[in-house]
C-alpha cells in the first residue's frame, strides 16, 4: 500500500465528515487507506463515521489520550509506506497526494514533506514552514519581531522567510496538520513524544527526523485548507502553552537555559501588551449571499433558510457579479456546492479571492450543510439547510 492517512479527531464532527470526503477523493487513483482515530469526541463523530463513512478504519477511544498517542495508535496498525498525519480541520485537493508522494519520491534525502496551508479565508498560513526554535528564534516570533524586520535573517528564522509561500524548498520544521513522510522513518524516530506538551510535537517530530540525516521540505505545488481557529484561538493560554512548549523542546534537545526562559517571558509580555492595544475585531454583516451551484432546490433551501435571494452562478470561474462586488465594497458570503465544484477549485477560488469582501462556506457533497471560517484565529460556523 503507498499511503495511509491519519486524521485524529476531537469533537469537530462537521469538518471531520468535510476532511474525510476530500481525503477520499484525493486517494481515488492511490493505494491507500484512512484512518480515523477518535479521542473520545462528544459530538457524535464516531457515529457519523460509521453511518457515512463505513469503510473507514475508525479507532474510538473510550478517553481524550493527545494528539501525540492518538497519532501513534494510528501509525502503529496502518499498513502504507507513507503516512499522512492530517488535521481534520482541514481539506485536501484532489491531487494533494498524488503530488506530494511524487515529490517525496525524487528527493533521495526526503524527511517530513509539508505543503502549502491557506486558512478558511484564503490568506496563507505562515506556521507550514519553520526554524528549528532556539531562544532568539522563539522570541523573535513570541515579540512579533519577525513582521517588522521579514526580510533580515537575523528576525526571519522562525517562519522560514527565506523561502517564498510558493516556493519549493528544504526547512527545518512542518506542521503537524500536514506531514507526509515514510512509516519507516516515523518508527524509527518514536513517532510523536507522547511526554509532549501542546504545539511541540510537531517541531520535536521535525526534528529528530533532521537528526537522522534527512532533510524536510515545504513544497508549494498543492494547497490545502486549515481552518486553524478550530483548534487554536490566540489568548493569554495560547501564549502560556506556546512558552511551555518552547520550554518543553529546548530542555529535551539542548539544555536548560535561564536565558531562554527570560527571553519567552519578555516576549508573552510584549504580546500580551500587543494584544491589549488591539482594537475589537469587527463584526462583519453580510449584505448579500451567492451560491455556485447548478442545483435550484439548494437555491429554494437556502434563500428559505436565509431569508435571502441568492445570486446564483453555474461556474466558478464566473465573477462578473464578485468584480463589482469589490468595488461597491459590499460584503458578501459565497456558498460553494461541492457536489458541482471539485475541492481543488474551491480552494484555488479562496486563494483568488482572498482579502476582498467576500466570507466563503462550503457546501460538501451528500451533505445538508455549509461550513467555513472568516478567520484563523476565530472558530468555524456551520450554517445548517433544512
């Protein structure tokens, strides 16, 4: 078997069902197989799996065991020579896997392949290519310093700067949202240290994968959706965690230092201040809704629901109606049919569209409702259609 993919899940259900539809028909021309690894979810996702998805290898653990040993209970009975260890916040094109895997099998030191990663408004994920974190590397990202100076490799290590978001190249550390890499080699290194705190298991997997020789690469040639709020919302928690995770990494893979741990605290500090100095965000009324679709009873559903005409466009590609949007600045939520537009479009449509007046849900095939996210750093919302 070439590819098996592994998605653990806790209590997302509607973008689990999105995410395992994407995978599905990414792996429609690969020897693979998903599987699902459930922590104790309370929102009836097992039973959604087994009801839609009943093909799918299901492990339902009876409580929340991490994301490092959920993982691992996956990796441990998958039978592909690669593994995928995949968010199920997230949402793959349909031939995501085809061209990582050949990628991967061109590069004769390949580690962890990463891709690009764009957020439920389209805008680039800057967390898909990192440095390995030391104590100035940490602080330059923790105090923000890697946006005033992007171009300085003195700030920029932390992000990976010196290789373009659509750019193809070797980096240190990949996000464990999306990780490709040979079974083998995520054996031999121990898989994810379960003894991990939150957000250092990914950098610490990346990294003793680099200690075997082998090199980690971004590679820019496919895009996939993270909808990041779903699992992380930037608070004082967020930054508390993030410390400790630093902590965590630097005391397993150098040693103890004073001066790293100044360094975090200076920089929660700086963030924290950041933070308060912020204006409230704004709430954005929407002031018409578009679907794309082909289907007239979706149309009647949701103008119903809504209490809205929706304008109505049979081809993706169609934006008569978003240009003039744009200029009269008005705000508009397009409603993506996915049983009409390939996962790959709609992806490629976000990242077009992006940072204009537009909010994006996707409609999923065999599904009855819309799902998406205006920002990476709020949770998703799930319009149901009755």
């Amino acid at each position: 078997m070439q590819l098996s993919v592994i998605i653990l899940n806790y209590n997302v259900r509607y973008f689990l069902e999105q995410c395992v539809l994407s995978v599905q028909k990414a792996l429609q021309h690969i020897d693979g197989e998903i599987i699902v690894v459930d922590n104790a979810s309370p929102d009836n996702s097992c039973q959604m799996m087994r009801e839609r998805f009943p093909d799918v290898t299901l492990i339902a653990n009876k409580d929340n065991l991490g994301f490092p040993k959920g993982n691992n209970i996956g990796v441990a009975i998958a039978k592909g020579k690669y593994v995928c260890i995949l968010n199920p916040d997230t949402v793959v094109a349909e031939d995501t896997f085809e061209k990582v895997l050949a990628f991967a099998e061109k590069q004769p030191d390949s580690g962890i392949i990463g891709c690009k990663l764009i957020d439920g408004t389209g805008n680039f994920l800057p967390e898909c290519k990192r440095g390995v974190p030391t104590p100035w590397v940490a602080f330059t990202k923790i105090a923000g310093l890697y946006k005033i100076f992007p171009a300085s490799k003195y700030f920029n290590k932390y992000y990976a700067q010196h290789i373009a978001e659509n750019e193809t190249g070797k980096v240190d550390i990949l996000v464990g949202a999306f990780m490709v890499l040979e079974r083998k080699l995520y054996l031999e290194v121990g898989g994810f240290d379960e003894d991990c705190f939150m957000y250092s298991d990914d950098i610490d997997l990346s990294y003793l994968v680099l200690k075997t020789g082998k090199s980690n690469y971004y590679f820019h040639d496919t895009t996939v959706i993270h909808y990041k709020g779903e699992s992380t919302v930037k608070d004082g928690t967020y930054m508390k965690r993030f410390r400790e995770a630093m902590q965590f990494f630097y005391k397993k893979h150098f040693r103890t230092s004073l001066f790293f741990d100044v360094f975090m605290r200076l920089g929660t500090f700086a963030f924290a201040t950041f933070k308060k100095n912020q204006s409230k965000k704004t709430v954005r009324n929407i002031a018409e809704y578009a679907l794309i679709s082909t289907s007239e009873s979706l149309k009647n559903k949701l103008e119903k629901q809504l209490q809205k005409k929706l304008s109505v466009h049979n081809d993706i590609n169609e934006n008569a109606l978003f240009s003039q949007a744009v200029s009269d600045k008005k705000q508009i939520e397009i409603l993506l049919d996915n049983t009409g537009v390939r996962f790959k479009d709609i992806i490629a449509f976000l990242e077009e569209n992006k940072n204009k007046s537009f909010t994006f849900k996707i409609i999923p095939a065999g599904t009855s409702y819309a799902i998406g996210s205006n920002s990476s750093n709020d949770r998703g919302e799930i319009i149901e259609i009755v």
